[in-house]
C-alpha cells in the first residue's frame, strides 16, 4: 500500500467518527496533554486504534487523538505524541501531522517541555520558538518525496511564522504572562545531554534544547501549514546548575505551569 493510501485510510477513519472540521491542530506535549480535558463535544480515539499509528511503546507517553470545540474553535488535538527514542522512525514520528493535513489543519501549534540553554531563562517560564536547530543527523522528510504535500526541497527560513509568533506574543501581553523568544535545538535523548554538549548547543546559536517538535515542524511546514511552537523550560539544561537533571523534575515544572500555558493556548486559538 502507498504511503497516501495509509494516511487516507487514517484520516477517514477518524472523519467517519465526527462532524467536525478542524483547521487548527494541536500537538501537545509533557503536562498539558490535559488541555484536551476542555475540549467539548469531545471524540477521543487511542492512537492504537486510528490505522497505521505505531504502537505505542513502553517509553511512549499515552496517546489520544480527541477532535472537538477548544473555546469554541474546531479543533484536532493529541495528547501525547511520538518520539524518535523510542525507537520509531521519524516517519512514524510524524504520521500524525500528514493526517491532520488530510483533516483539513491548516495551523499547527506544537508545544513540549525542554531545558533552558540560555542562562537568562529560568525554569517555569514559557518560550515562543523562533526557530531551529536540527542536531540529529536526520530528517523526517528523507525518502521519495510525497509530492502530494509539498516539494522535494522544502523552504526552512520561516517555519515557526511571524503571524503566529505576532499572535501568540499579543496574547500572552494580555494574560501579562512573561514569553521569552528562541532558537529550540533538537536533541534525540534519550539521554540528557552532557554539559560539553551544552556548552556546544550554545554556541550553535540555541536557546533551549528537547527531544521533539522539529520533526512535526518540518513535516507540517512541507504540507504548507503555519506552525507556531511554545515550550515550557521545565529546568536549565545540564551543567549551568550544580545539580543533575531527573524527568520527575521535568514533570513537576511541567504541572506548575500547565494552568497559565493552558490558558494562553485556549486564547491563541481563538485569535488564529
Ligand atoms: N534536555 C532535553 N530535553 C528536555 C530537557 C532537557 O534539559 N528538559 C525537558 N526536556
């Protein structure tokens, strides 16, 4: 079977169970995957059950596709998302995002929990990505290029665009929420990174440092959709504090930020 025939397949089943018609979709990372709990007349629908989603694995987070009204905005969501290291491959990684293309999407927020880079930040504060830094030595879109969702050589030079950033940073003024702006570098875990790497990441010019989003945002971004991305700089990245890193404090951030990150999403809906 073709690989469009895999993400036709996904995307009616997934129309087959609702009425809805989203042009926004949500690809929500650690701790706010309970955004989802806001979303009315809610369809929600394991990715075990949706064809040719992969399994998930035991280092996956648990996943849901929930399809419904965010503020009263037509919206796809998942609550939980693939990553490279569990052992996928980044075609697998980023099944979702050219089934929601299929959907209708048209905007893609992203968002996820990474370290702060940058020493200025602190942990608990909120970051618009500005763009990237692709550090594993791969890319989503490598192998015959599916000419039905863009080009062979795609344009990088405003993936995450200015609207939305424009959008997101007027909105989280009026929430009077602090929203600092950065390079995000993508790391595959699953180990943290070594101070050495730090050091490295920072002069490569990055902000901050996870282990997902750029493989969505390449793969959307191909499909001609606007991307917008915010992270959650869950703790300073490995080597600025005398103190090792745990994904337990990973989690704890995550949890204390979720109520104010929930609410600036809810509102960017709106507004895109
Ligand atoms: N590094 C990589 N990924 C992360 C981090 C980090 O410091 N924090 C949360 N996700």
């Amino acid at each position: 079977m073709t690989q469009m025939k895999q993400y036709q397949k996904a995307a009616s089943y997934i129309l087959a169970r609702t009425d809805s018609n989203p042009k926004i979709g949500l690809i929500l990372g650690s701790g706010l995957g309970v955004l989802t709990e806001e979303i009315q007349g809610a369809v929600k629908i394991p990715f075990e059950h949706i064809p040719f989603f992969a399994k998930p694995t035991a280092e996956g987070h648990k996943g849901e596709l929930v399809i419904g009204k965010l503020g009263g905005v037509d919206v796809v969501a998942l609550s939980g998302r693939y990553h490279y290291y569990e052992g996928l491959s980044l075609q697998q990684v980023t099944f979702p995002v050219r089934v929601m293309k299929l959907l209708g999407v048209e905007r893609l927020i992203l968002t996820n929990a990474c370290g702060a880079v940058n020493e200025t930040f602190k942990p608990g504060e909120l970051m618009l990505i500005i763009d990237h830094l692709n550090l594993v030595s791969s890319n989503p879109l490598i192998g015959k290029n599916q000419d039905d969702f863009g080009p062979r050589f795609p344009d990088a030079t405003e993936i995450y665009t200015k609207k939305l950033r424009d959008i997101a940073t007027e909105e989280a003024q009026h929430l009077n929420l602090k929203i600092q702006q950065g390079v995000y570098a993508w790391w595959s875990g699953p180990s943290y990174e070594t101070p050495a790497e730090i050091k490295m990441i920072r002069r490569l010019g990055a902000d901050a440092v996870g282990m997902s989003t750029v493989p969505e945002a390449l793969v959307a971004s191909h499909a001609g959709m606007e991307v917008l991305g915010i992270s959650c700089l869950t703790n300073m990245a490995s080597g600025i504090l005398p103190q090792k890193l745990s994904h337990q404090e990973v989690l704890d951030v995550a949890l204390q930020v979720r109520e104010k990150f929930s609410l600036l999403v809810k509102n960017i809906v709106k507004k895109i």
